[in-house]
C-alpha cells in the first residue's frame, strides 16, 4: 500500500514538474519567435501573466493522461480514488506555492480555475481507464 502511495506522490510531482517545464518551454519560444528583441524584464513580467494560463491548458491534458495512467494501477472500483489522490497531492501542493508567493485576486481565480479543470480531467482519465474493455 505504502509503495502505491508513493507512486501517486511521483505521479502528482511528475505532472507539477512537467507543468512548469512547458511554461519554460513556452516562454523560450515565446521570447525567441513570438515577441523577440525586449530586455529581459519584459519577458519576466510576462511569464508572471502567461504561467496561469499555461498551467491550465497544459495541465489538462497533463492530467487526464495522469488520471488514466493511475486509473489503470487499481481495480476498478478504486481507480477514480487513486486519481483523485494524484490531484489533491498536486492541489496541496500548488496551492502551499502559491501562499508562499505573491497572491492576488487575479491568481487566486486563476488558480481555482487549474485545479478544477485538472480535477474534471484527473476524474474523466481515470473514469475512462476504470472502464471494462
């Protein structure tokens, strides 16, 4: 039981790195072919507004492939609840990040935002992985 714990633990921390690394991602491309030529400030501040909405589009399908790799894991009876392990990891975590960092309003909807969309695609991938063949 322990070791399917820290499975859900490495899922839920695999989705949060990979995450973070497509924004990355996205701000290179971003400051090299989209909008090159500014100082480096320019594209700091705006990493601050593209994260959150990168953290939503890229975490949904994030998820629902975390929810249908985990939903696979259990019989199917206990595959939703493996799944919504991975996201309350993933939202506990999150949510003790953005605490320690600067929360606005603004962050705080957009957050809500991430973590109900990624609960609705943690939920349909391992629903559809719980499914018999």
């Amino acid at each position: 039981m322990f070791s399917r714990l820290a499975w859900l633990v490495g899922v839920a921390l695999s989705v949060l790195v990979v995450n973070v690394a497509l924004s990355i991602l996205y701000m290179v491309v971003y400051s090299h072919s989209i909008d090159p030529g500014h100082e480096e400030q320019y594209y700091y501040d705006y990493i601050k507004v593209a994260a959150p909405y990168c953290s939503i589009v890229a975490g949904i399908p994030l998820m629902l492939l975390a929810g249908w790799r985990v939903g696979g894991w259990w019989a199917k009876e206990f595959a939703v609840k493996a799944a919504l392990v991975v996201w309350l990891i993933y939202a506990l975590i999150d949510t003790g990040v953005l605490l320690a960092a600067e929360l606005t309003p603004r962050i705080a909807v957009l957050s809500a935002i991430s973590l109900l969309t990624k609960l609705a695609a943690v939920y349909l991938g391992a629903s559809v992985a719980g499914r018999p063949a």
